[in-house]
C-alpha cells in the first residue's frame, strides 16, 4: 500500500470545522484525500484548515460554508466539494450535529425537536442525498453517518437527540441495500463520550461525567482520532465489502447502559418533572 492510500479521493465532511468532524478531515488529507470541510461558520472552518496538519502528501483540505439542513447549501457543498477534488466524490461523512434539546418528555419543546431533527436526521439525509448522487456518477463511494450510542442504548432526557440519531442508523441501513448495486457502502459510526466542545458541559467534571465513567469499561472519555482511525477504515480501500452497519465506538459503555443526566438537569426540571409531572392543564 502506498504511503497515501487515499490519494485521489474527493470527499465532503459536514461539521468538519471542530471536534470529531475536524480530526476526521485531517485523518482522511494526511492518507492523501483532497476534503472538503463544511460549517455555518466561515472563521472556524479558515482556522481550522489553517490550524490542520496534514503532513507533507498530497491530501489537502478546503472550506465551503453551509449548513446542512439547508438543501441548496447542500448541493453547493457537495458542487464545490467535485470542484476541488476534480470530480465526483468517492467519501462523504455526515458529521454535523448535536443537540437543543434535553429535558423530559412531558416538557419537550416543539421547536428544539424540530430543530434537533433537522440538523440530525435531515442533515444526514441531505448529505447522502446528494454526496451519495455524486458517488454513484463516480462509480462507487463510502458514506458514513456520525450517530451515537444514544441512537440505540437508552439516554434519559436527551430529548429529540436519541430518536433522531435511531433515524440516522436505519436510514444506512436503508440506503446500503439500496445503493450496494451502484458500490456505494453506507455505514453508521456511533460514538460515546468523546471530548469536544459539544459535551464540555459533561467532560468538565461532576455527575455526568461519573455516570458515563462508572458504565464504561475502558475508564476515559474519547477522544475524536478514536473515531477518526474508524471512519478512515470504512472510507478507505481496507473495507470494501463492509455495509450496511452501524458501528459503536464507546470504551464498551453500551455494554452497559447509558448515562444519567440527571445530576445536571433535576436543578432545573426538579425530580418530580424527570419522572413527567407536569402541572394538569384543566
Ligand atoms: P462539535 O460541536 O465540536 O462540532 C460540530 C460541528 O458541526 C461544528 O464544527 C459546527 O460548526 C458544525 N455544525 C453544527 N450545526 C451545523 C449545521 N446546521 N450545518 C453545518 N454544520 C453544522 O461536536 P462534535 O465534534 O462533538 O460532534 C460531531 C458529531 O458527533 C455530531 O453528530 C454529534 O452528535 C456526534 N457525537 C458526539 C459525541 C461527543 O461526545 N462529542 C458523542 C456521540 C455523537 P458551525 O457551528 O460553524 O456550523
């Protein structure tokens, strides 16, 4: 294998401006790949290339600003991710998301669900919407979708994050049977506890963080080049016969279960509000 498997690839990682989108890109440019990192923020995404280091082979990164519950954003991305690297893309890698939306059921605020939905699930589905038209117009490709163990083990109080990120995995599922006939492989990476801006409320310390630590077996907090060095495997020339899964990368939490947020949020919703009471509206 040569020094950089990956050259001549063009890929598009959404969110790849910070955290684990930005060590994905990184990993993917140093193998060789030309990446192409979208954001809402065009200073996070110039400071992110500027900051990259890529080695010296001929991978390199560019940013295009988009957000991607925006279709025609989307399709300009994907336009000016095929413009850098010279045509169609062979990786895409839905990144972007996170979450506004954490409380109990009985109190979850409509437009935090939307919004927590849109920029999950309907992300993810506009990006391999059309990363997935251009990887098909090359000949074949590798999508991966950034989910979580919220997707599949039980998170109390995540709000809209669990079911959106459960939307994303069968949606893979979907899309893998689908497109297996057009060799485009469509995975779902699932990560735990990685430390990123998104969970410094929880990595800073307290009970968050014990819970997550007294359910994991391999006792740390993630870091994003764990789910780097995965996602390089399913983008790379190593997994060509792998679709259709979704993979979790968690220090073995789901072993057990998931966290309890409740240290952080019972100040604000109180115990009986995490048990849903809610005042009787009649
Ligand atoms: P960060 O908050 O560090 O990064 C998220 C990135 O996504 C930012 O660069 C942000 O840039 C971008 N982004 C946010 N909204 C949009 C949007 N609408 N359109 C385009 N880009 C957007 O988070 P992480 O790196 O931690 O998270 C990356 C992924 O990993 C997410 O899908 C998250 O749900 C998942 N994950 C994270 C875990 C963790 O513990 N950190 C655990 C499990 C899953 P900008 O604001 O400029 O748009």
């Amino acid at each position: 294998m040569t020094a950089h498997p990956l050259e001549g690839t063009g890929a598009l990682v959404t969110g790849g401006g910070s955290g684990i989108g930005l060590a994905i890109a990184t990993r993917l440019a140093a193998d060789g790949a030309t990446v192409t990192i979208c954001g809402r923020s065009a200073e996070r995404l110039d400071a992110a290339v500027a900051g990259a280091d890529l080695g010296d082979g001929p991978g390199a990164l560019h940013p295009v600003t988009a957000d991607v519950t925006d279709e025609e954003a989307v399709v300009a991305a994907v336009r000016a991710a095929e413009a850098h690297a010279g045509g169609p893309l062979a990786a895409v890698v839905a990144n972007a998301g996170g979450s506004t939306s954490i409380g109990p059921v009985t109190q979850l605020g409509v437009d935090e669900w939307a919004a927590t939905t849109a920029l999950n699930l309907t992300g993810t589905m506009l990006a391999l919407k059309h990363g997935a038209a251009s990887m098909v117009r090359g000949g074949g490709g590798s999508f991966v979708a950034i989910s979580s163990t919220a997707g599949s083990l039980v998170h109390p109080w995540f709000g809209a994050y669990g079911p959106a990120k459960a939307g994303i995995n069968q949606l893979c599922r979907q899309a893998a049977d689908e497109l297996g006939p057009s060799w485009v492989r469509v995975n779902a990476v699932c990560p735990g506890l990685i430390d990123t801006d998104l969970v410094e409320f929880i990595t800073a310390g307290g009970p968050v963080l014990e819970s997550y630590r007294e359910n994991t077996p391999i006792d740390r907090v993630g870091s994003p080049d764990d789910i780097a060095s995965l996602v390089r495997f399913l983008v790379g020339p190593e997994s060509t016969w792998l679709t259709g899964q979704v993979i979790t990368v968690d220090g073995g939490q789901s072993l057990r279960r998931g966290p309890s947020l409740a240290g952080a949020i019972e100040p604000l919703f109180g115990a009986d509000g995490l048990r849903g009471v809610v005042p009787d509206p009649a």
